[in-house]
C-alpha cells in the first residue's frame, strides 16, 4: 500500500511548526501504523545520508519524534491524532494497536500531536503529558505505608465493585480524553482514578480528600471544565466510561457539604 | 573464586535464614534517614516500590525514568499475574511448594536462600497490594480469585483481567506519587543514564542524559539501585517495549560490577508470530491462557500444507487429527509445562515440518474445548482484553479460530551479580529486579517476575540496604564537583560526539536489527559451539562497522531518539558478544539455556551439575583485555537435586 503523509513537524516548543509531506511505498497491510512510521523515519534517515539515493517528494527534515514504548496498547505512550481523530481510525485502541488495513491505499493521512494547553507540544508529535503525573500526586492514592497491613482476604469486596473498579483502573493515562475534548478537559482521565478507588473499601477511607485534592490540582493546572459531550468516552482507548465522571461529581458533591 | 563474589547467604536452616539476617543487619535511626541519598534507576515494580518504600522510610530519593512518566515503565505490559504461597484455595501450596518450584522452574541453577525468602515475602505483596486498592479479581463471595500458572500444579496466581503488571504498577506508582508529593521523592522524567560514577570505589552517583534538552547532568548520592529491568532487546525482536534496554547494567558492568549468567534469556511460548520484515516488535499472549487453551498442530503433513495455502481453516481439521503434543509428551503437566519447555515442543514440531503458518513457524493455542465446556462468557470475562488485543493485531477472532503463536525473546534471566543483600561487587550499588540474576536459575515461571520486583523493591532492599547506609550517616552528600564525576562526565560526551562524527550511511536500526538475527539464529532458542564461535566472530565485526558507518542526524542538544538508539545499540553489541560467550562456555542444557550438543533422546535438556553448578559472573577486565569469568558454585543443602519432570 503506498499512502501521503501529512506530519506536524515542530522543533522544539518554542518555535512554529508546519505540515511536512512525504510518501510512503510498498506496506504491507498488516503493517502497524507505528512501524509505517519507522519506515517514514528510516527513509527520512536515509535521505539526511543521500539526498539524492532516495525516493523524491520527501523534504529533508530528519526523522519525526514520537512517543511509543510497549507497542502493545498498554503503556499509554503513543498519542497521536490521525485524521482528526485520538489514536486514529479504530475504536477502542492505542495508535500503537492500529493496523494500516484500516486505510485505503493511496490516502492521504494527517498526523497531528495531542492538541490542549495542559499538553504541550515537545517536538514533532511528542507532547508533555506532567500535568497528569501532577494531579495524581496531588492524592490519587491510598495513604498506606509500606508492611503492616491487613491480609489480603480480611475485608471481602462485592466482586462486582472489584470488576467496575478495574473498568476504571484499566486508564492508560494517554492523555486521548484531554486532546479530544473540546473544552480541554481532564475529567475523564482524574475521574477514572477518583473513582477506582472510591469503589473499593481501601480506598473509601479518604475518598472525600482524594476527590478535594484531585479535581483542586487539575483546576489550577488549567484543564477545562466539563460539558458532558461525552467526545472523551468516544475515543478513550480502554472505553472508560462517562459514569465515572458522575461517581467524581458525586464524590465531590458528598465532600463538599461535609465541609 | 573472586574474594567479591561471596553471596553473604546466612547459616541456619532455610526457614530462618531471613529473619536471621534481619535481626542481625544494622538499622538507621529517622533522624540520620534524613541526611541520606538514594539513587534509583527505573520506575518499573522493582524500581518504583524501592523507591516508595525509601521514601516512606525517610531516605532522600531520587528516581529516574525514561518515559514521560513513571507509570510506562515495561512491568506495565505483564498480563497474567502474580504468585504468591497464600494457600487461598486450599490446594496444599506453601512457601515451601512455592520455593520448590521456582528451584526446579529454574533448573537448579538458583541460590536456595534467595529463592525461599522470596516465596516468604511473596504474601507480604498481595497483601500490600490490597491495602493499595489494586483491584484483583474476586470471587462472588469478595475474597480473592486464584489461576493456575506453568512449572506448577496449584492455583496459586493472583490476578487483574489480562492487565495484573497494570495494577500492580499503578499501586507502585501512588505510592511513589505519595512520596513525590510528600518531598521524601524528587522525579526525574525522560533522562536516561549514561554512567555511573565511582568514588573510591563505591557508587556515590550518577551522569544523566536529559532527552528532552539533551543536557548531560549529575547526581549524587550515598548509594545507587539499578532497577532498569532486562536486556532482552539485544534480540531486536522481543516481546520488551521498545525502550526497554540493558543500558544501564552495562555500564555498571564496565565500572566493576559482575554480569551473572548473561546467556540465561527466557524464551516466552505464546507470543503472536512474526508477520514480516517491517515488525518492530512482538506481541505476548499470556500463558494465564494456558489454563484454557490447548495447544496443538495437525498430526497429517497434508492437513498442514491445506492450512498453509489457506484452503482449510483449523477448526475444520477434525479432534482425532489434532496434535496436542504438550498433552502427549508431558501428561502430568499437559498445557503448564514451564515456557522453556513449551517453547522448544513449538520448535520440535516446526522443525519437523508441522508449524501451521506460511513462514512455517505458528502453533496453534485453542479455545474451542473450553468455550464449549464454560461458554464464551466465561471465557470473556478470564481473556477478554487479551483476545481484542489479539483480534486487533491479526484480524482473526481467535473465539472461532484458534490462535496462532510462537515462541519469542521475553524475559532475560540473567543480569548484574548480586550478594543476598542485593548488592553488586562495587560496594553501594544495588541491582533489583530483572536488573539482578538473583532468583530465577535458568529458567523463569510465569507470574514470577511481578512477585521478585516488588518483593525486591517493598521488603527487601529497604532492609538490606540500611545495612549499608548505617555506615554513611557521617558521610556528607556527595559533592558532583569532585573529579570523578568532571571525568565521567566527559567520557559521556566523547562518547556522544564520537558517534555523530562518524556520519556514516547507515541508521542505527540497521545494525540492531542484523544484531538481532544473529542472536536469534545463533544465541536464540538452540545454540550449539559452531553456532555460537560463528555469532562472537560476526557481532564483532558488525561492532567494528558500527563505529565506522552508522549515521546519527540532528544533534546531541536537542530531543534526538536516533542518537537514544545508538547509544543503546552501542551497548548491546558488546553484551550480546558477552551472552554469546557466556552461552559458549557453558557447555550443558539448563532451563531455557539449550545446548543442542546436549540433550537426551527425548529432545530434554541435560544438564551437567558435576561441572556446572555455579553462576558464571563475568568481569570487565578494560577495553582491551576482554571478559574475565568467576564462578560462583550452587549448593543445595535443602533441595534434592534431579533432573526436571513434567511427564508424571
């Protein structure tokens, strides 16, 4: 399959950035989208090493940063937006776990980085994600030490709680909720955390300060606000549901007249 | 043997050895904790619940990772579980039964007394991940879920969906995240390291590289943890993220510390195969899946020629000309045979022309039996995550047709060298993790690697790292002025600016990926002398053309992931030189070590403990002068040594 690429290049956060274009020849259909971006990146290489060697209509850009690792839908480092959409033309996956069977061969595909204020371009399409290791720190989690807990199987837990607690523990924290939302917002992602824990008996002991700290962080760092568009649960890669949004508000609510 | 190499393992009968020690090593006060550093390297289980653990103790921490954030390091990908000698289910399991099995998992190439205190504090965890709000499966009446794993016949794993390393990492990573907000923990993102600095020499820090900027910076500390995890991308295709790399132990190895059996790397059985020369990596499927899936190929050649030209589909090859050739050969075991064992029955049957793919090198893993005994919704809620993935990579619905795998690069077994404390031979650096070659012999079981990086990280390094730390409570904070650090510092950049100056025409994926076939082909999955005396020869000379003709483009001031590769690959063309010599010299089959000059008629390994029971521990002896090997004999005084049987 031979495709056009169009790519955000940017090189570093200060300077502007532009759409470079280039071809790719000859993948196979069972390609990734992320090794046809290897392959982009090798030939970009190569041209940087013979600008003359290598197929014409690729600009001399040198290789185009993006965030992967896990290349397995779980690490939640891939964060592209491919034609207009969060980790691309599929539903309920990472860019990572995209195939190029799902586009039609000769298309033209835009390649654009995660785009929100509380997310800022690096370089090309790798984004600062900070803000979201920052709201976490601010109290999603249960303030145990170390040894001297209880054992594992002294407090049961309705196995159904267990079950929607892991719905929302399975977040990768890619950051898609954010850069599809309108408003910028990053209930989707905080309130998978709020709520994960908020289900379970462990976590219920300071549900009301986790939910206080949490949503005060994401505040002051920006995000915006939510307007149940529900666009976060569309492309969230591990379908996370807005349900979780309500337990936050919810929690929230509970710990404010407390107050 | 080296006067460094002494494992430090306690007297006393094996039951005691821990608490013994524990009783006898020194503490810290909290007041001293707090004028005391510690590095950490890696966020992944080992890393980031060592460095929780530190900090909930009082230490001053520093951690450092080479993502964007903590929570991507590799554990993240582990699927299946964790072990742990609960005895939940009532099945006669123990911590003796869980000691046992790791010992013979591992093909007696283990030391006892790491082992069985792993299986000690392997309870510790579950409970500890528990009080973290992970949220592990459960049965109907709350109390938690149990599956079975290979190398064992009670159901003793924990388990999160197909997503246990997830949980498990996340639960490290809000502890970490606890201690970062409580300034006990300062977090250092996307920096790499480049060498670590000896003063006098003992571990007292660090040279990073910012990958953002592009900046080389110092740390200092009173001591060092490497929890960078494995080496298994020397292979190029393995089933480690891309990142993953053994970067970090390398140049502790360079600076003194000794590599331990560096030829020890796991071959997993069920990874999705490979689908052509464009893949970058390989996907894991998780041997959690073995407790369903059966696997076979057809018993008829003309079955699998049909299969291969596409003209039939597996599910239409009848019961009686299936091949359950795990079944068959190891009854007692069946489908949870340990992964070397199941990896190389894949091979057999692919080399004898069986394998049920075009490349001729698939599988089968089968559902049908268990949907039709369960019901798929059952089998839904045990695999569901894992059957998308599949569904996704492949475009087959592996609910209709069976799925096709092959064995792959998962798991290096070996790693930095290290004492019972955890410690290497340079005094104040300690390796946790896959980054250590403590506890798995030659041979890991499954759910074992979640269960050695938080026991490493929450119970054990936090105890017999004081033991070190208690000396340095005078000691002031290491100053990074001092020459020691001036000098690493600048080997760094020589080092950096030699490869941009070679401008070579070649890109650095280049030389990995042919690295990656020659360890595959020669140091993989069997390896005989010719083999192996052939992959020295060939990694040393494509080494030499690397440092001739690779090409890095941009430059070092700047986020470059081409010059991150390089530097990487730099390193892996040396330790894969050192895993195929490692593999060379010893001459026996263990675990997932496959000599194929040594074998019994059956295909099974056959090990020789008469002139190989100990650990080989290398040792950098300078550019020039090579690799210097130690060894460490093995004595079992508690395990009855025999040959590993899965059969009856």
């Amino acid at each position: 399959m031979d495709f056009t690429l169009k790519v955000w290049r940017q090189k570093s956060a200060k300077d502007k950035g532009y759409f470079g274009t280039y071809q790719v020849k000859g993948i196979s259909p069972d390609t990734s989208f992320l090794e046809m971006m290897d392959i982009l990146n090798d030939q970009l290489v190569r041209e940087n090493i013979d600008p003359v060697a290598v197929n014409k209509g690729c600009k001399s850009d040198g290789p185009v940063a993006f965030d992967h690792d896990c290349r397995e839908g779980i690490c939640g480092m891939c964060s592209l937006y491919i034609n207009g959409r969060a980790h691309g033309p599929d539903d309920d996956i990472t860019t990572c776990q995209l195939h190029m069977r799902k586009f039609k061969d000769g298309e033209t595909i835009t390649i654009e980085p995660w785009r929100s204020a509380g997310m800022p371009v690096i370089k090309d399409l790798v984004v600062d994600r900070n803000a979201l290791d920052k709201i976490l720190q601010a109290g999603g989690y249960v303030s145990v030490n170390t040894g001297g807990v209880p054992d594992a199987n002294s407090i049961p837990v309705p196995r159904e709680d267990a079950e929607e607690s892991m719905d929302a523990a399975a977040c990768v924290g890619c950051g898609a909720c954010i850069a599809t939302c309108k408003n910028g917002s990053a209930m989707l992602f905080v309130s998978a955390r709020v709520s994960s824990l908020a289900l379970l008996p462990q976590g219920k002991v300071e549900a009301a300060r986790r939910v206080k700290a949490m949503v005060a962080k994401m505040d002051e760092l920006g995000f915006g606000a939510c307007t149940n568009t529900r666009a976060c649960e569309m492309e969230c890669p591990k379908n996370i549901s807005v349900t979780h949004i309500a337990r936050m508000n919810r929690e929230f609510l509970k710990a404010k007249i407390k107050d | 043997m080296s006067e460094k190499l002494n494992s430090k393992i306690p007297e006393g009968p094996l039951s005691e050895k821990w608490t013994r020690h524990k009783s006898q090593i020194r503490v810290v006060s909290p007041a001293n904790k707090r004028k005391l550093e510690v590095i950490v390297i890696g966020t992944g289980l080992g890393g980031a619940s060592a460095a929780a653990a530190l900090g909930e103790l009082g230490y001053n921490v520093k951690v450092f990772c080479i993502s964007d954030s903590p929570r991507r390091a590799h554990s993240i990908a582990a699927q299946g579980g964790i072990n742990a000698a609960k005895n939940y289910p009532n099945d006669n399991d123990s911590v003796y039964r869980l000691f046992y099995d790791t010992i013979k998992g591992g093909d007696y190439r283990a030391r006892e007394g790491n082992v069985y205190r792993l299986a000690e504090v392997s309870n510790h965890i579950i409970d500890q991940c528990v009080a973290q709000g992970v949220p592990f499966a459960r049965e109907y009446g709350g109390l938690l879920d149990n599956r079975s794993f290979g190398g064992s016949q009670v159901s003793r794993t924990f388990y999160a969906r197909g997503q246990t390393g997830q949980q498990l990492l996340l639960g490290a990573y809000a502890a970490l995240n606890r201690q970062i907000h409580l300034g006990n923990v300062k977090s250092y993102n996307r920096r790499e390291m480049m060498d670590l600095v000896l003063i006098d020499g003992e571990a007292k820090g660090i040279i990073v590289r910012n990958l953002v900027t592009g900046e080389i910076e110092r740390y200092g500390a009173h001591a060092v943890v490497i929890a960078s995890g494995g080496y298994g991308n020397v292979f190029f295709l393995s089933t480690n993220a891309m990142n993953s790399n053994g970067s970090a132990a390398w140049q502790c190895y360079k600076k003194g510390a000794f590599f331990g059996n560096p030829s020890f790397a796991q071959i997993h059985p069920t990874c999705i195969p490979v689908h052509g020369e464009q893949q970058s990596k390989l996907t894991l499927m998780s041997e959690s899946l073995r407790n369903d899936g059966r696997i076979w190929v057809p018993k008829k050649k003309e079955d699998v020629e049909k299969l291969r030209s596409k003209k039939i589909k597996a599910s239409q090859i009848p019961e009686e000309d299936r091949d359950y050739y795990l079944e068959r050969r190891y009854p007692a075991f069946g489908n949870l045979v340990p992964r070397d064992v199941a990896s190389r029955a894949a091979k057999e049957r692919c080399d004898a022309g069986f394998g049920v793919n075009e490349t001729g090198l698939a599988v089968f893993l089968d559902f049908k039996t268990a949907i039709e005994r369960l019901g798929r919704k059952v089998i839904e809620e045990r695999y569901g995550n894992l059957f998308q993935m599949y569904e996704k990579i492949t475009d087959v619905d592996p609910y209709k047709e069976p799925m096709m795998i092959y064995p792959a690069i998962h798991y290096t077994m070996g790693g930095i060298w290290v004492d019972y404390n955890l410690q290497t031979t340079v005094p104040g650096l300690y390796a946790i993790g896959e980054a250590n070659f403590s506890d798995h012999g030659g041979n890991r079981l499954g759910a074992s690697a979640l269960m050695q990086g938080l026991a490493d990280g929450y119970f054990i390094l936090p105890y017999t790292i004081g033991d070190f730390l208690a000396g340095k409570i005078q000691v002031k904070m290491t100053d990074t002025s001092h020459p020691a650090f001036e000098e690493a510092e600048k080997a760094v950049k020589e080092k950096i600016a030699k490869l941009f100056a070679i401008k070579g025409k070649e890109p650095v994926d280049h030389f990995q990926k042919k690295l990656g076939h020659l360890m595959w082909d020669y140091v993989g999955m069997a390896r005989n002398e010719k083999g192996l005396e052939k992959a020295i020869d060939e990694i040393r000379k494509l080494r030499e053309e690397f440092w001739k003709n690779v090409y890095i483009p941009g430059e070092n001031k700047e986020f470059n992931q081409e010059l991150e590769k390089a530097l990487r690959t730099a390193d892996n063309l040396e330790l894969g030189e050192l895993m195929a010599k490692d593999a060379l010299l010893r001459r026996e089959s263990c675990g997932g070590h496959f000599r194929e000059e040594m074998q019994t008629e059956e295909g099974e390994t056959k090990r020789d403990d008469e002139n190989y029971m100990y650990v080989s521990c290398w040792e950098y002896a300078g550019e020039n002068n090579g690799h210097v090997i130690h060894k460490e004999p093995l004595k079992y005084e508690f395990v009855k040594i025999a040959t590993r049987n899965y059969k009856d």
